[in-house]
C-alpha cells in the first residue's frame, strides 16, 4: 500500500512539472546567442570626447549601430524596417547620430550614448532620387546647427535639436539631382552643385539660415554627364561624362560655368572601358576608378590633370578626413598575397606617407572593400591612425598601430541556408592522469554544486558554479558525444562564405571564401543558393570526412550559369569547384548513395532537364533503377501553375552528360482572376516518423496519412495579396490545398473567407500548420489540418486480422485512390509570425513542438498538442486521459516557453531543428542578423538526467542510508543480546 | 487626399492627468504633416504603471512600433510617443514589441469616408481606446523562478522520497510486526528460511 501510494506521489510529482523553462542561471549552458549587424556601408567615429571611443555604423541589413572602438562590441543597435532603408549617416550636435532612411523620407536622430530616438521628421520627396544628408558646422557656438536634406528638387532645413523643419525650398521643378554640397568657412552661405536631367550642371549659392538662393547658374553640357561628380576645390568639380571614357572639369567661379574634357586615354594609356568616380572629398585630389586601378589625380586649374599615383587592384581608399585648417589625411590599402599595406597620406603632400603599416591577414577574407579612417592623439602627443575596412566576406576589422585590434565576422548577419554535420569519433587511447585529472574535477564541481542546491554556498562559489557550468570542457569538445549535442553548423552567407560553426559554444571552427563564389571573369555577379549535405560516411568508414555541397548561381537570373562546389565539412577543404554549363533552378537530392556515400542530386535547369550528380557511371546505374519513382513538381508562382513531372530518356542516354528529359504528367492552374498562390509547402526529406497509428480515447486506433508526397499550397484573393491593411474583409480569401505531388490529386480543400497573408506553414507527419490573418476578427489566426488514412480503418476488426483480411501489409502508394479522412480547427495567436519549424527527433517518438518566430524577434515553443484538432470544449473523461486539451478559442502564450527567452534574434528570417541522438532532444539554431542555439525536450528529457542532478546528493543519501542500517543493525544485536540475557 | 488624422479628440476629463505633457501631445497626436498621400497615426507607448511595480526603471530604448506585420517599424522616443505616416485609409494593425512586456495588437481604422477620423481597439479584449495610448496588458517572466531551499522540496525529490519510505519501512513495520501472532510468525520466518529466499524480515530486526 505504502508503496503504491509513493509511486502514485512520484507520478504525481513528475507529471505536473511538463513546462521546459529554464531557471536564470540555466542561461548560458546549452544556448548560446551571437550579435551580428551585417555589411557595413556608412561609419562614423566619434572620438574627439574623453570618454567612450565609439564608430557609428550603418549596415546592408538596415541595421544603425554603435561599437566600441577598443573592442568592437555593440553598445546599441536598432534594426529598421524592411524598405526603411539607411541611405546617409551624420553626426549632429556632437551627440545624435542622424538617419536619413527610405529614400530620403525620413530623417531620425538618435542619442549617441544610448541610442534612444530623439526626434523624427518626415519629409516630402518628389521623386526617388538620390538623396543627400549634409549636417552644417556651425562656427558661431550656443546656435541652433542646421541638418540639410536634398531630396530630388527639394532642400530641407532642419534643427538639429527637435528635428523642426526650418525652412524649405524648391529649387528646380525639373529632375534635379544635387551631388555635391558645400560651405566655405565662416559664411552664412553653402554652395549646391547638381545635374538636371543628366545633361545641364547647375550651382546654387543658397542662404542656410533662410534658403533664400541668392545666386544661380546653369550650363548644359551636350554630351551628358552619367550621375557622378567629385568636388575637388572650391570652384571646379570635376564629373564623367555619359559614356564615361571622359573626365569633364566643371569650373564655376563668380557664377561663370565653363567645361573642360579630357579624354582618359590621353591620360591613362592602359584605360580601357569604363571609369567610375569614387566618392571623396580631397583638396584638389580626384580618385578615378578605371577597371584595374585606383588612379589619383591632381587637379591643377581647369585645364589640367595630372597622374599623381596608381594604386594596382585590389586595393581601396578612404574618405578625406580633415585634420588640420589646411590638411586632409587619407589612407590607401594595397594587397600584396595575404598582406595588406596601410599607407597614410596627407593631400597637400602625396609622395611622402604619413604612415605605412602592413598587416598579416588570413587568406579567408577576399579583398578590402571599404576603409574608413580615423586619427587620435598618442601619449606622446603625435598623431596616430587607425583605419576601419570592411573585408570582401562582410568582416569588420579595426587596425591601429600595425595590428588587428578587432575582427567581427558580420557575415554571419546574412546567412542563406545551413546544414549539420557530425563531428569525428574521438580516437581511442585517454591516458590516466586525464582521467584522475578529470574524476577530480568532477568530484569538486559535484560537491560545489550540492552546496549551491543546499544553499551553503559563499557568493564566491555560486560564481566559481556558474563558471564551470559555463566552460564545461564536455560541451566543446572537437569530437562526437553520445547524445548528440555537439555538432558543426555549416552556414552559408549571402558574401559567399561558408561557416562552420560548434554547437557548443557557437565559436567558428573554419570558414572559407569559396573562389568560385568570388566575382570574375567568368562568373559576373556570383550569387549564393543552398547548401545540401553531399556526402555522409557510414560511421565505419571513419577515416573519410564528410562533405557538403554548395550551389550557387552567376547572376539573378534563373538562366544564368550554376555554380557548384563540395566543400570538406571538417576542414573547409575545398574538394571541387566548377562553374556548370548549365543553369540551376530547383535542386533535389535523392534518398540514394552511390558506392563512395555520396548522396545523389538532381539539377533542374531552367529547360527542366534534369541533370544527375555526381556524374558518374555508378550514380547512373543506382538511379535509372529508381528513376521510375523519381517525381517531381515545379510551381510556377507568377503563372499561378503546378505542374508534376517524371524523367524519361529520350533516345540514348549519354553517360558522360547524365541528363534526364522531363515528362509532364499534370498541372493544377489556379484561376488567376480569383487565386494566386501565395505559399507552397511540403514536409522535411529527412523527417521520422515513429508509427501511423494514434492511439486515440477508449482504446481506439487511427491511422495517419503519412505520405512523403504531401504539397500544402495557399492561395490568395489577388486582391489581398498585399499587406494588412490593403484590403476589405469582403475582398480577401484564402484556400488551402493538400496536393499529391506522384498524382496531382487534389486530397483536400479548404476556404477562410475574410482570410489573407502573410502565410508561414509547416508540414509534418500528417498534418499541416499554417498562420495567416483573419480581416473579420482582425487577428492572426493559426489553422491545423491533420488527415488520417480511412483505408486502414477496418483493420480494427480483430476478426479479420485473425483471419488473415487484413490490409497491413499493402503497400502504400499515391497511385491508389486514397481514401481519407480529414479533421480541421483554428485558432487565434497573438503575434504576426515571421518564420515557422517543427521539432524533430532522432526516433520521432516524442510528441512535437512548434517552433514560431514572432515579430519581436522571439522564438515560441507552443505544443502541438494545443494545435489538436479533436480539442473540444468539454472533453469526455477518456479525452482528459488521452490528453487533449480543452478547446480555447486562442492559444496561449507562456512566456516561459520563449526558447530564447530574454533574447531576442534581431531580424529573425529562419530557424532549423535538428535532432539530437537522445530522442528527447532537439537542436535549434535560429538565424536572423543574430544567431542564437539551444537544444530543447519537447517531453522533457525523459531518457537522460538533466544537468541539474545532484550525483553528489545522491552518494549521500546511499551514504546516509548505509550508516543508518548499520546503526539500526548495531541496534537490534544489542536490543537481541539483552532479550537474551533476560 | 493630403491629410492628418487626430485620433479621436479625447475628452478634456481624459486630458487634465496629461496636461503636463499636453504640448508633446498636441504634437505627436494630431501633428499636422502635409507630406505625401495618407495619414499620420501617432501614439504613445506607456510602461510606467506596470514598470513601478516591479521597480524596474522604464526603458524605451529599445521598443519598435510595427505596423501590419512589418510594413514598416517605428521607434518610441525617449517619452514614448511614436508615430506612422503616409497610411492609406482601412483597418491595420499595431504591434508593439518590447522585451518583458507583453502587448496587444491594436486594430487601428482610419475612416475613407470621413477623413481624419481614426479609432482604436485592443483585439485582445476588444477594449476601444479613446487615445493611442498603449500600455502592456502584463510583464512577462521568461525564466523559471527556482524556490529557495526547502525541507519540503528535497524531500519531493527521488532520493528524498527513497529515505522517507525506507523511514517508513524502518519505523513502522516492526510496529505491525509485533501485531502479529509470535507463534505464525515464527512458522512463516521458518517457511522461510527452509525455502531458502532471502526477504526483507531477514534484515529486519527480529522482535522476539
């Protein structure tokens, strides 16, 4: 009795517990979040106060952030909308940091200690048009300076303290297109230079405290300029020309326009094709860039141009920066292999540098793509520099004094895709002291830990605790555990460079700039696309590193070339690389090996042939046996068409070409006046599911409909296919489909009126998971399909399986009309939704999660078990049991089951889940412009202790228990003795 | 259709607590902005109430406004108010996101018909709001609070409930043992030990 009701207690005890949250002190041990800000395009240093060096930057993925300049770490940083993109960034006031953003539209300041916005202003554009930001130093002090904005024809005069438009002015209702602004020292007037129409140069004298133009003056020019100008003193710009082969000074003294080409050749000699302007702003100085080199010229009157130096590619240069009343320093970078020279140069002397350094710099990087330089003062009271460069792979480094102060690897704020790898088997052979070493260690841990649960610990403790949990030496090993915890994740960044990183601790194992990714002459516009899993050795064949396969493409275009590249997943080893002949729109990989374990692909090119990889004689063979069940489909958005396919051979096969004829076998068109389609998606290759029966209430059985061929697509009204907002609850639907990708059967059809995008869906099992937004309710909402096979239902029937009726052993296939069941329900949720993924597991046995990425950044782990369809609202005692939920009409968000729990993943665009070799255990890596791992347990880890368990507690409660035997045995001997002597 | 929308001219009962900000709030509510086609809706994110109580100091830094799921993301100033411009007329949707807080939606209908009119709801619990000002429906606690040390609590765990049955067995037992009849139980110990299994009253002391 005494036992049952302690097991029954026990039970109890661990049934109530079924939240997965983490204790604050949890952090840290299997997760971990990186910050990123991506590719930098502006930077601004703010050092001339005593306190806290810091550069301003503004990033390709629309990310304001401030650094520190000792360490590189992110003091603030704001992620801006999507089109809201950053065009200029200035500093005002000495401290707000101005933004102008969505095309000159917006103009924000921000706090520069802390990055809080101080004030925006939005202002009119008339056009798209380039846009400039120009923060006027005032001299006179305790004034009010003004922010400049050209935008089009429009200037805009701004406070700089509350961003009040002071005044305005129009200067030209023809495409007016200011390119270069500037004030001479101590006058109340700015001078702004521009092109209308590409074709007529055009100077205005302007006022700034008023806007009033006090001067103007036009010139046409009758061969065009092509959108570029550089200043390069105070009365003479110098421009390109339409066809850019001609350099035209453009003189403006006293309002008088006069122009002067010089034909580059005549110039340059070796110049050949087109030369680009690069944005400067030097004394008398101009930087052309002509296809092989950086060339700088003085510019020595109108008239004449002279060469002052070549700089051979690669190589880049900074801005001016000012630095004394009559001097300009600006820094030249210079490749030389692996090397890169910093040359410091002032303008008023160009042959003499400032400063020459030469940095060591691992080959992974490519070539320096921006410099921004800076100068501080030295202990000893001379002048120092240190240069900021944005590498070709996205990287950020800060030099000073010849060496790399601080690398960020801001690639990885743009990664495309990602795959796992295992790790090596550890290699047999630990000597003993290791072992003594690490027993010890253990031990001490162990018991420091007891103490921290039996709260004796001294806050020294608790901190020497937290540190060993932390560093625990297990969790980053470079080999393979018997859980499944530590793996690579190999990413792949939009600069073309693959990652690996450890799942332990998220530290870069190896990274690589794939060659073939990297712009030339045979591959203009590098593009990157996916990255499969290539080959994964049978884990006998130990001696052999797997490897992965990446495909990318050379340009946008769906007929461009592809590329494809296998890449050693251990090293980073590049095995292969080659530009195909071929274009690549879809790429598959099969469920099959070749005799080497190397899975087989298949290219879809833009004809729809199908071309096999590896291209061998042996991956021919294995696939023309399975090439009758090789399906596939395209979807054809714009078209609003679905379309199955199988291969076929037409004619002989060409062994060395390895390419496959398409043959349409159905097409599903969707009625484009009333549909298009808005999202397609099916379920993960590599899912495991565990069984198809569900046990349901009262011992009853049903079976799923399991099918590696399921296709969820969602249509839109036309209507509604844009944002919330854009449309009437009257004008928006929304359909969903379940489509048989062998047969193109329709399985089921459902309509939500009222409904329309976003769509994020999942797929998995059999059952679909998809979040939209309901116009009537004017919420989100969350629908779960689940379809069950009805074929199978009379199998039940204990009867029949005795008498051998039964269909068990039927062979399922999508030819046959299948016969199914479906059940639906919906939900509310909260949240829009930015990404969605399902846990997955080793076995597929432990129930699922949802993992929902929501648009604060945060990743959800909602049960699926609330997306039952069978809820109700009053479940019958057996559905209790079973554990269905009662019916609500929206889900409910814990917030304790944030897997990133007081983190958020800036920018989130994708999570993926992997499992883990213990079954209760899920990998999660979410990425965005943050990275952030964890590995959660859907069911909790029922099938390992946890972190938390106490070994040392429980050697001594078997110590405790063992002395009171011994004490109650002593006990009764001596209690024996005296019955006896009685 | 060049435009401003106030939102909903609040009651001057409503105003008098806001009066101390009724500057900033003339401004950021029913700025007058003629840029571009559309409207202006301006709010105002409030932590204060709920911040208090916890006393955590409100931050605003790092708040986002987004509009209709992201079509665009604006920022609370350092006093909370944030603002949209250029919307089109019809229903959209606010959210706010901000670390440790949780928020409703906000459906927001700017009227086509009757221009510059503008009404707000809580899709959560459907609660109108007269002014755009939105405040967090709660905090939120993502981790887990571990309970200090108690008795209670080791004795919940395996090992805990291991030594409270062994207790049990220890002490109360031989309580019932000596219960039974001596002279059966000296039979049954015999059984015993003819048949040879080892069982729990070999260990037990013997009462007699």
């Amino acid at each position: 009795m005494a036992i049952r009701a302690c097991l029954g207690l026990m039970i109890l005890l661990f049934s109530s517990t079924i939240s997965t949250a983490l204790f604050e002190d949890q952090v840290g041990l299997s997760d971990w979040h990186q910050k990123y800000i991506g590719k930098v395009k502006h930077a601004i240093f703010h050092t001339q106060k005593t306190g806290r060096k810091r550069v301003v930057v503004s990033t390709e993925e629309n990310v304001l952030a401030s650094l520190d300049l000792r360490t590189g770490n992110i003091f603030w940083r704001h992620v801006l909308g999507k089109i809201d993109c950053i065009d200029q960034v200035d500093i005002a006031l000495g401290k707000y940091v101005v933004t102008l953003s969505s095309g000159g539209s917006i103009l924000r300041a921000w706090n520069l200690p802390d990055g809080q916005m101080i004030w925006e202003s939005i202002l009119q554009v008339s056009a798209p048009s380039k846009s400039l930001l120009h923060a006027l130093a005032n001299m006179n002090v305790g004034k009010d300076n003004l922010i400049l904005v050209f935008g089009g024809s429009l200037i805009h005069a701004l406070s700089s303290t509350d961003g009040q438009i002071v005044w305005r002015k129009e200067l030209s209702t023809n495409s007016l297109e200011i390119q270069q602004v500037f004030q001479p020292r101590d006058s109340d007037i700015f001078y702004a230079l521009g092109f209308i129409d590409s074709s007529e140069f055009v100077a205005y004298y302007v006022n700034y405290k008023n806007g009033e133009v006090l001067q103007q003056s036009k010139a046409s020019f009758k061969s065009g300029f092509c959108g570029e100008a550089s200043l390069s003193s105070n009365d003479v710009v110098v421009a390109l020309d339409a066809s850019r082969t001609y350099l035209v000074s453009i003189s403006f003294r006293n309002g008088v326009i006069t122009f002067q080409q010089t034909y580059i050749p005549d110039l340059i000699p070796e110049f050949s094709g087109k030369a680009t302007l690069l944005p400067s702003k030097y004394n008398g100085i101009l930087a052309v860039d002509i296809a092989s080199s950086i060339v700088l010229l003085r510019v020595k009157g109108v008239n004449e141009l002279e060469i002052i130096e070549k700089i051979n590619y690669p190589s880049a240069i900074s801005d001016a920066l000012p630095f004394s009343k009559e001097q300009q320093a600006f820094a030249i970078l210079q490749h030389d292999e692996s090397r890169i020279h910093i040359k410091v140069k002032f303008d008023t002397d160009l042959t003499n540098e400032v400063l020459k350094e030469t940095i060591q710099l691992d080959g992974q990087r490519g070539n320096v793509e921006k410099v921004f330089i800076n100068n501080y003062i030295r202990t000893d009271r001379t002048h120092g520099f240190r240069v900021l460069v944005v590498m070709e792979d996205h990287s950020l480094l800060l030099v000073q004094q010849g060496e790399i102060v601080w690398t960020r690897e801001d690639g990885l704020a743009s990664i495309v895709d990602s795959t796992t790898s295992e790790l090596p088997v550890e290699k047999e052979g630990v000597s003993v002291a290791e072992v003594e070493h690490s027993l010890f260690e253990w031990l001490k841990g162990h018991f420091l830990k007891l103490k921290g649960t039996l709260m004796l610990a001294s806050p020294d403790e608790v901190a020497a605790i937290q540190a060993i949990r932390l560093k625990s030496f297990e969790k980053n090993q470079m080999t393979r555990d018997h859980n499944g915890f530590r793996k690579l994740i190999i990413v792949l960044t939009r600069a073309g460079k693959i990652l690996a990183l450890h799942t332990g601790d998220g530290r870069v194992v190896w990274s690589v700039l794939l060659p073939v990714l990297r712009e030339s002459e045979t591959c203009g516009n590098p593009f990157v696309l996916n990255v499969y899993q290539w080959q994964v050795p049978h884990h006998r064949a130990m001696h052999e590193n797997p490897s992965v396969l990446v495909i990318g493409r050379c340009g946008h275009n769906f007929d461009a070339p592809g590329i494809f590249s296998i890449v050693d997943a251990y090293t980073g080893k590049v095995h292969n690389s080659l530009v195909l002949e071929h274009s690549v729109r879809h790429v598959m990989p099969l469920p099959l090996t070749d005799s080497t374990e190397q899975h087989l692909h298949i290219v879809i090119d833009d004809n729809l042939h199908a071309h096999l990889y590896p291209k061998t004689s042996d991956a021919v063979k294995i696939f023309l046996d399975e090439m009758p069940n090789v399906f596939w489909y395209s979807v054809e958005v714009g078209k609003n068409i679905i379309k199955g396919y199988s291969l076929e051979i037409k004619g002989e096969l060409d062994m060395a070409e390895n390419v496959f004829q398409p043959k349409e076998l159905w097409s599903i068109v969707f009625p484009s006046e009333s549909e298009t389609i808005a999202l397609t998606a099916t379920r993960k290759m590599n899912e495991i599911v565990h069984t198809q029966a569900k046990i349901v209430a009262d011992q009853d059985v049903m079976y799923k409909y399991i099918s590696k061929n399921i296709l969820f697509v969602a249509t839109v009204a036309p209507k509604a296919s844009g944002e919330i907002g854009s449309a009437t609850p009257e004008e928006a639907w929304l359909y969903a489909y379940l489509i048989d990708t062998v047969s193109g059967r329709i399985l089921h059809r459902v309509s939500h009126q009222g409904a329309q995008g976003p769509i994020h869906a999942v797929v998995s099992e059999n059952w679909v998971v998809y979040h939209y937004f309901n116009l009537r309710a004017h919420r989100h909402e969350m629908s779960v399909i689940e379809i069950y096979d009805q074929s199978r239902e009379d199998n039940k029937d204990v009867w029949k399986l005795v008498l051998g009726k039964h269909n068990l052993t039927a062979p399922i296939s999508s030819y046959s009309k299948p016969d199914v069941t479906v059940k639906s329900q919906s939900y509310f949720f909260i949240h829009s939704v930015k990404s969605m993924a399902v846990t997955a597991t080793a076995k597929g046995i432990t129930s699922k999660q949802l993992l929902i990425g929501t648009i604060g950044d945060q990743v959800l782990a909602l049960d699926k078990r609330f997306l039952d369809p069978r809820r109700s609202a009053n479940p019958t005692q057996s559905e209790k049991e079973e554990g269905i939920i009662p019916l609500t009409d929206s889900l409910p968000i814990v917030p304790q089951s944030y897997v990133t729990h007081a983190l958020q993943v800036e920018g989130l665009r994708g999570i993926v889940t992997t499992p883990a070799k213990l079954e209760s255990t899920t990998l999660v890596f979410s990425y965005g412009v943050d990275l952030f791992f964890t590995r959660i347990a859907p069911s909790r880890t029922y099938d390992s202790l946890t972190e938390d368990f106490s070994y040392a507690l429980l050697l001594l409660t078997i110590v405790a228990l063992v002395a009171a035997l011994l004490v109650t045995w002593a006990l009764s001997e001596r209690k024996e003795l005296r019955e006896k002597w009685r | 259709m060049r435009s401003s929308a106030a939102l909903f001219n609040p009651p001057l009962l409503l105003l008098l607590p806001l009066l101390l900000f009724s500057h900033l709030l003339n401004r950021a509510i029913a700025a007058d902005l003629r840029s571009g086609d559309g409207y202006t809706i301006a709010g105002r994110v409030k932590l204060g109430a709920t911040a208090k109580e916890s006393g955590l100091p409100a931050k605003l830094t790092n708040i986002k406004v987004i509009l209709n799921g992201g079509q665009s993301i604006s920022f609370a100033k350092a006093d909370g108010y944030f603002s949209f411009h250029n919307v089109p007329a019809g229903t959209h949707l606010i959210e706010v996101a901000a670390l440790g807080y949780f928020f409703s939606p906000v459906r927001v209908d700017i009227s086509a018909r009757n221009p510059g009119k503008i009404q707000a709801a809580l899709t959560e619990n459907k609660r109108v709001l007269y002014e755009l000002i939105l405040e967090p429906l709660r905090e939120e606690q993502y981790y887990e609070k571990r309970e200090p040390f108690s008795i209670m609590s080791l004795m919940k765990s395996p090992m805990g409930l291991m030594m409270g049955f062994m207790l049990l067995v220890m002490f109360v037992m031989p309580k019932l043992m000596e219960n039974i009849d001596p002279e059966e139980m000296r039979r049954a110990q015999e059984e015993m030990r003819t048949q040879g299994v080892p069982s729990l009253s070999s260990l037990l002391p013997r009462s007699n």
